[in-house]
C-alpha cells in the first residue's frame, strides 16, 4: 500500500516521539512509578514498526485484521494504564482507603453502565472482529476516562496541576482518548466521515502529548508547599477524624450490653 507523505512524517514523529519518552523512562527511572504506562507505551512503539511495514509491504486484508487485533489489546492494556493513574492519584489526596474504594466504585458503577447501553445499541460494522475490537476500545475508554476524570476533578480543586506526573499523564490520555472515544463511537454507528476526521485529529495531539510527557517526566515533582491556612484545615479535619472514631470505637457493643 502506498504512503503519502503526511503519512510517512506522521509514523516517524510518532515514533520518534516513542522513542525520546522511553528512554526518558528508563534514564529518569520513572518506570518505576508508572510500570504500566510503559508497557503501554513499549507495546505501542512494537505495534507502529509492524503496522508500518505491514501497510508498505503486505495485503491489505493482513494489515486490517493486524491493525484491528492491535486496537483490542492496546484497549486492554489501556484499563491497566487508567487505574495505576487512578491509585497514584489517590495517594496524593491523603485520603483514607474507604474513601478511595468509594470513589473507584461509584466511577465503575457509572461507566459500567453506560458501557452495557453503547454494547447494546451498537448495531455494528458488518465485520465481527471490527465490531467487537470498536464496542472493546469504547468500554475501556469509557471505563477509563470516567474513573480518571473523577481524580483529575477532585486533584484539580486540591490545588494539584499538571505539573505532577501523574497528572500530566492523566491529562493528555484523558483528552486523547476522548477523540479516540468519539472516532470510534462515529464508526460504530455508521458515520465514517467524523470518524475519518477526528482519527486525523488524534493522532497529530498524541504525538505532542509524547513530547510534552518527556520534558514533564524528565524533571522532578515540584514541592507542595502549604499554606498556613491550608495547613490549619488540615490539622483541624484530621483531629475531628480522630474525635470521631474514638467515639466510635468507646460506643457500647450489642455485648456490653446484654451483659454477655
């Protein structure tokens, strides 16, 4: 299959883009803290060299169930990816584990069930394995986009910006995903102009994403500093948490009681 031009300058910025963040990971050691997010990015850099001599040299039949079976695993991956920013976000908040489960809870609940609607209306595409890697990549993104927009709304009121790592990526796979979400939500049913648009416009933002990640991953977090105020609040909820389970915990059992 032939490639134009924009084409070929796009896999290899892409690629490039691949390669300075990887090694931004490894140098920096930041694959440590995002063990996840790397592999989706190794198994990306893998997946653009098959794909691009696959479309320069095989059938195309080859190179559209190659490129489908892809997007399914890289869907999956994605979950991975979406709930290590998720917990590493939750740390950052100082929350309590109940309050963290809750939070991840009531996001699954919600994107689990706007997943069963897009499962069952989709009418499909005509072809099984394109359906079902679409109606998989809509979930996983749904999925993901719901339960990091939970933490990103809640660091954002918190006062923590995209110059924390996990945010940052947290951020850019937010925005990405949602045009992917879109693409693939227009092909589903059957509009395959927005789809063809907006796959043009994920790819360009994805690539400056991979860019912008490796300037902000390769410096350290910044500080937070609090403000005395800030400082005063804290103290004051984390004295009335502490009030508030010792009242809990002196509260008369069913045993005490009866006298058993």
């Amino acid at each position: 299959m032939h490639l134009s031009s924009w084409q070929a300058w796009s896999w290899l910025a892409g690629f490039l883009g691949y390669a300075v963040l990887m090694t931004v990971l490894v140098v920096r050691k930041r694959y440590r803290t995002f063990p996840w997010f790397t592999f989706l990015l190794a198994q990306e850099m893998v997946q653009t060299i098959i794909l691009f001599e696959m479309h320069r040299h095989a059938r195309p039949r080859a190179y559209f169930y190659t490129y489908w079976l892809c997007e399914i695993f890289d869907s999956l991956v994605r979950v991975g990816v979406f709930f290590e920013l998720a917990r590493i976000t939750s740390r950052l908040l100082k929350k309590s584990e109940n309050e963290r489960i809750r939070t991840l809870i009531n996001a699954v609940v919600i994107a689990a069930a706007i997943c069963i609607g897009v499962v069952i209306s989709g009418r499909g595409v005509g072809n099984v394995l394109v359906t079902a890697a679409l109606k998989i990549s809509i979930c996983t993104s749904i999925i993901g986009g719901i339960l990091v927009f939970f933490f990103l709304l809640t660091t954002f009121l918190e006062g923590i910006r995209g110059r924390v790592h996990s945010q940052a990526l947290a951020y850019g796979l937010f925005f990405y995903f949602a045009g992917k979400l879109l693409a693939h939500l227009a092909l589903l049913f059957g509009d395959k102009w927005s789809w063809f648009a907006l796959q043009a416009y994920t790819g360009p933002l994805y690539i400056v994403c991979l860019f912008a990640w490796s300037l902000i991953l390769w410096f350290d977090e910044p500080q937070r500093v609090l403000t005395e105020e800030m400082d005063r609040l804290q103290r004051t909820f984390a004295q009335m948490e502490q009030q508030a389970l010792g009242r809990s915990e002196a509260s008369p059992t069913m045993t005490d009681v009866l006298g058993l």
